[in-house]
C-alpha cells in the first residue's frame, strides 16, 4: 500500500518557495534600479516614472522600443571591458543620462 500524501506539506512548502521567490524578486528589482543608476532619483520621481511607462505601455507597441534598449543594456552589462579585466557588476554598462554622463 502506497503512503498517503501529505498534502499540508505540500501546500507548506509550496507557499515558501512562492513567498522565497517574491523576496528575491523586490530585492531583483532594487538591484535594477541600482544599475541602471536611477537611485539617484527620489523615490516619488521614480514612481512617477515607472506610472508614466505603464500607461504608455498600454499604447500598442509603445514599449518595444524600451524593450530592445534594456535587452541592449543587459547584453552590455554581460560582457567584460575592453582589457577583458573587469567583472559584469562593475558598472561597465551602466546607462547614460542622454547626455553622456554616467550617474553615479
């Protein structure tokens, strides 16, 4: 005879996984925000900004565009420097604020 399922444990362990995964999914985030360096803005601009690209995203084809640059951006980061001595985390992609600066 077969042992019984312990479904509660299942569910347990389940919900820990879920609640593991949504933990490291902000703490994903944050590090994105870092990255792209817009930890320089002020926690208000920043919601203003992530608001304002979720209503445009709801246009047809308006985050394609945003889409392909973070893809680009990902794709930098990925790759050592020039001398082929720098690690990926080291801000060798960091993005730009359009005028060639570099935040932080």
């Amino acid at each position: 005879m077969r042992k019984p399922r312990d479904i509660d444990a299942e569910l347990r362990a389940l919900q820990d996984k879920a609640k593991s995964l949504k933990a490291r999914k902000i703490v994903q985030l944050g590090e994105l925000v870092t990255a792209t360096g817009a930890d320089i803005l002020d926690a208000e601009t920043l919601a203003g900004v992530l608001l304002e690209a979720l209503e445009r995203a709801q246009q047809p084809d308006a985050g394609e565009g945003w889409r392909l640059r973070g893809a680009a951006f990902f794709q930098r980061r990925a790759r050592p420097g020039k001398n082929g001595s720098k690690p990926a985390g080291d801000g060798a992609g960091a993005a730009t604020d359009g005028g060639g600066h570099v935040p932080r």
